[in-house]
C-alpha cells in the first residue's frame, strides 16, 4: 500500500467520527441513542426529529460544504497565482459579497422589505452572491486582457480594498439596527442556512466542485507557470476562466449563505500538501477536500461548544498552519 | 522545421526584428547569438506561440503557428524558458511527466508508453538517479536537465532554449552543450538555444542564428565563421573576434 492510501483510509474513518461529535453536539442535550432513533425511523417525538433533522443534519451538512467548497478554492488559487498565501478571498470575493450584503442591508429599507424577514433572509444572500459574481467576473475580464497573472493578482486585490472602502461608508450612514445584522453576517455562521436555501446549495456547489475536477490536469500544468503549461498546450485564457468560475461558485455561495469563513481555504491545502507530500493535483484535490471536511466539522464542534462565531475558531487554528507555512519557507535550508 | 516568413517582432516602439526571413530546414544544433536585448528571447517565444507577432509570419514543421490550437502545438514544439522552477513536493519524474500533458487524457492518467518515454528521457539526461528527488534540493545545472528531459518527454520535433548555460558554471556548459548536440543528432531533433557562449556554439552547432537588430543571419556554422558577422557583434575598438582561431581577442592598453 502506497502512502496515499494509507493516509486516505486512515482519514475517512476519522472524518466520519467528526460528523457523528458534530451531529451529537449542539445547544439542546441529546443522546446518542435518541439521534440514532431519528436516523433509524424509530419512533421518537416531534421536537427531536426537528432538531436533529431540520436543525443539526442541516448545519453539519453546511459545514462539509464550507470545508469543501473554501479548501477546493484555495487549492485552486495557491496553484493558479504560485503563491502559498493565496486564498479564495484573495481576489475580493468576500469583499464584493460583504459590499452586496452592504447595500442590501441599508437599501432594503428604502425598497421597503425590511418587515419581512423572508425577504431579508432572500436578500442577504443573493446580494452577497450578486457582489461576489460582480467581483469575479470582474478579475476575469481582466485576467484576458493582463497578461501577468501577478497583475491579476494586484487587481484583486484593490478591488477589494476599494469594496471595503465603500462598505465602511456604507457603514458610517447605517443605524445601529443595521450595523449589527452586518456584523453578525460578517462574522460568518452556519445557523441560519435552512433547508430550503441547503437545497440551493448543494447543486451550485457540485458544480463548483464537478468544474473542479474537471480542472485537475490544468492545475497540473500550472505548477510549472503559465509560460510552461503554454507551451505544453494549455488555453491559459480558458483555463483561468473555467478555474475563476469554480472558485466563485464555491467561495461565493459559501460566503452568501455564511458570510466570510477565514483562514480554512489558506490552510487546508498546505496541511494536505504536508500529509502526503505531493503536489499533483490528482492527490491534492481529493485530499483537501477530506481534510476541509475534517477542519470545518472540527472547528463547528468547538464553535458550538464554546458559543462562539465560526470565523474565530477558523483563524484561531488556521493562522498556526499558516505560520508554519511561513516559517518552513523562510528558514534557511 | 521552423520557417520565418517575412517575420517583424517588436518590443513597444522598438523593432527588433525586421521582416526577418529563415529557413531553419535541416535541423540540428542551432546557435542563436546577438547582444543583450537583441530580440533572442522574443524570438523563441515568438516560435513557442508565447509573443506576439507584429507582422509576417512563422511555419513550424509546414504549419502556420498562428492557426495552430495550443495542443497541437504542444505536439511540434517544446521550450525550456529562463525561469527558475523549484516546487517543493513535486518530485523529477513528475515535473517530466507533465511533458506528457498533450498525450495524455483529460486527467493526465499515465500509459505505460508514456511511462517508457519519461523514463528514456531521464535516463537520456543522467537523471535517472533523480527521479524520486525533489528540484528544491538540487543545484541549478540538475534543474537545466529535469526541464529538459521534460521538453524530451513532450516528444517534439523541435525543441527550444532560451539560456539554458547561463546559470550554469563552466564545466556544465560544456556539459549541457555536448549534450544538447547529442540529443539534435542521435534524437534527430531541431535544437535551437540562444546563448552568449560564443566558444560552445562555433565549436559544437551545426547552424548559427544571429541577430544583428533588425537583421538575422542563419548559415551553417563555417559559412558564419568567415561571413563577418560575427565581428558586427563586436563594434568596439579594443575587442575583436578573429575568425582564423575563433577566439575573442582583448587590446591591452600600451603602459
């Protein structure tokens, strides 16, 4: 048995013992017994069919999403612009989503939805999807017209700053109301997702991830830089596109229906690049996609334990991994 | 193999090469010589499909490169650029596998005849003994010839380098040279590199190229040797090149 599978079948049966903790852990006390009950249809009360079905199942699904749509991203943009602190959030998408989230929570009071709460909910996040698409798309046009993709790069990056300049004047005109449905966005959860707007989700992110896949041998090629994988046949034009537009599937669902989840798309990939020592993207994709399964159902687990928002316990164990990153590519040899 | 059909390249206003026309027909070892900034590199790209064309254009084994899709490209012509290559946990075989990208099915998947072909090309390169290592570990002449094994493995009629000794120290440029003659003439393959190693490219190519802004020169390498050419490149009083030895020649100043 080769390394690979070593590690993969020590790995699924671990990820599998996360979702289980995750789906046990939560606000209302419940045994294992009554939770393996409602997965068995065995007969249990109404309350806790609702909770573990419409309230937990929901969320831990939420955070496999989260783990594999932010570690399918930053995989897709560390090899994509050569450089290990890429993000899914490098190229503003989460500023675009925030500015759209921005603009609807102090429209949507002018257009008079602030009553309903359907509405809201709607709103919040097709404004952020539409300011994530709206940033991408942007950075994809002017990927076919800048030849360097370390021009790219720069590009995004003042998009972003430039969302997050109009969001703080955004903010400075906002009422206090609005400032703290704001915030509690920005800090990113996985509670308010339902079951209606999972099963908008789910298909947009498969096909972020099936895009994905489809994108492996391309990725490959880019280790070496665009100049090589030109010259080994590859359409930059089309490959940046067809990447850019997996990454705003993924990351730009993910950062509407949850708001911003730092840290894990930077740090999934590096720990996966560690654990199996490669670079092929045939290992790596796969790989990050389990291991940002594990990270994500991990840091909900701590989250709920704890009470607090999922960004800080992303950061809190991401930043280590990327100081390590640091570190390794710094100290001499 | 590589025809340049009334051929202009330029670099924001300035021409470098001007309805420039060859006919690099035979293959072989071929030197591309000129000054700094005469235009070397954005030939070979200009031939890899990597610049742009002002006008004119260039055949690559009968083709018009302009209508060539990337992969078919691919297929006709490998490069090996300037730039420094180092990934970390990518080992050799796999960089020289990447080669195999244009033959290989939309995930990469590996046949066994590709296999044989990574394989032949390390063990053409004496790199066999690499195969497992990782170029983040290895000196600058060792990632030279994994890149070229890797054009290898791409299985091209023509390979293109551009620089590929200036990293390099001087035993392993003569090392590299041979060696690049080896493949042109065993592998019969058309290996045009451009170079500032006057020395390696009178001695062991079998055509020159050389750019003389906005003109190029392409003769067998003897032909070039009495033309005069050669000596253009030198316009300078105290250096002279002299043909009869094929050696550089420095005036000292009288005490």
């Amino acid at each position: 048995m080769n390394r690979k599978t070593i590690i993969f079948t020590f790995l699924i049966p671990l990820a599998i013992i996360l979702f289980v903790l995750d789906l046990l852990s939560g606000d209302s006390t419940l045994s294992a017994g009554q939770v393996w009950n409602v997965f068995t249809g065995n007969v249990t009360d109404e309350t806790t069919r609702n909770i573990v079905l419409s309230i937990r199942l929901v969320r831990v699904v939420v955070a496999i999403l989260i783990g594999v749509a932010l570690s399918i991203s930053g995989l897709q943009m560390q090899t994509v612009f050569r450089n290990p602190l890429a993000d899914p959030y490098l190229l503003g998408v989460s500023s675009g989503s925030g500015l759209g989230v921005a603009f609807f929570i102090l429209g949507a009071p002018l257009f008079g939805l602030a009553h309903s709460g359907f509405w809201q909910s709607v709103g919040i996040v097709g404004a952020g999807w539409g300011g994530a698409v709206m940033v991408l798309l942007l950075i994809a046009i002017i990927s076919r017209y800048v030849k360097n993709i370390l021009g790219v790069l720069i590009m995004g990056v003042m998009i972003g700053y430039i969302a997050g300049a109009i969001i703080q004047i955004l903010q400075y005109l906002s009422s206090a109301e609005q400032l703290k449905m704001f915030f509690l966005w920005s800090m990113g959860s996985l509670g308010h997702v339902t079951t209606t707007k999972l099963f908008i989700m789910i298909p947009v992110i498969c096909m972020g991830i099936i895009l994905a896949i489809y994108c492996i041998k391309v990725l490959n090629l880019l280790l070496l830089g665009e100049n090589y994988a030109q010259t080994m046949g590859l359409n930059i034009r089309r490959a940046r596109t067809l990447i850019f537009i997996s990454t705003t599937l993924l990351t730009g669902t993910v950062t509407a229906f949850c708001g911003p989840v730092g840290f894990l798309g930077l740090a999934v990939p590096h720990v996966a690049r560690m654990l199996f020592n490669d670079a092929d993207h045939r290992t790596l994709l796969p790989g990050s996609i389990l291991l940002g399964i594990m990270a994500m159902l991990l840091c909900d687990i701590i989250a709920k334990t704890l009470v607090l928002p999922v960004n800080c316990i992303t950061a809190l164990l991401g930043i280590p991994v990327i100081i390590w990153v640091v570190y390794k590519n710094l100290r001499p040899a | 193999m590589i025809q340049l059909e009334a051929l202009t390249l330029g670099y924001g206003q300035q021409i470098l090469l001007d309805q420039a026309s060859a006919n690099l027909d035979k293959g072989g070892l071929i030197a591309l010589l000129g000054r700094n900034g005469s235009g070397k590199s954005s030939l070979l790209r200009a031939i890899a499909g990597l610049g742009t064309i002002r006008s004119g254009r260039i055949l690559l084994a009968g083709r018009d490169l302009a209508e060539l899709q990337p992969e078919k490209r691919a297929r006709i012509v490998s490069f090996v650029t300037t730039e420094k290559v180092r990934i970390p946990n990518l080992k050799c075989r796999d960089v020289v596998a990447l080669g195999r990208a244009p033959y290989t099915n939309w995930v990469g998947h590996l046949q066994p005849q590709d296999r044989e072909i990574i394989d032949k090309s390390l063990a053409l390169l004496d790199m066999a003994s690499y195969a497992e290592r990782t170029m983040d570990q290895m000196s600058d002449g060792e990632c030279q010839r994994i890149m070229i094994a890797r054009a290898l493995a791409q299985d091209t009629p023509i390979i293109l380098l551009d620089e590929p000794t200036s990293f390099l120290d001087l035993p392993n440029r003569y090392e590299l040279g041979v060696l690049l003659q080896k493949l042109a003439h065993e592998q019969n393959k058309c290996i045009l590199f451009s170079t500032h190693e006057l020395d390696i490219a009178l001695t062991l190519c079998d055509y020159i190229a050389l750019i003389d802004r906005p003109h190029l020169h392409y003769q067998p390498t003897q032909q070039m040797i009495n033309s005069g050419h050669i000596e253009c490149l030198f316009r300078n009083e105290t250096i002279t090149f002299d043909p009869k030895e094929l050696r550089i020649r420095v005036q000292r100043k009288a005490p």
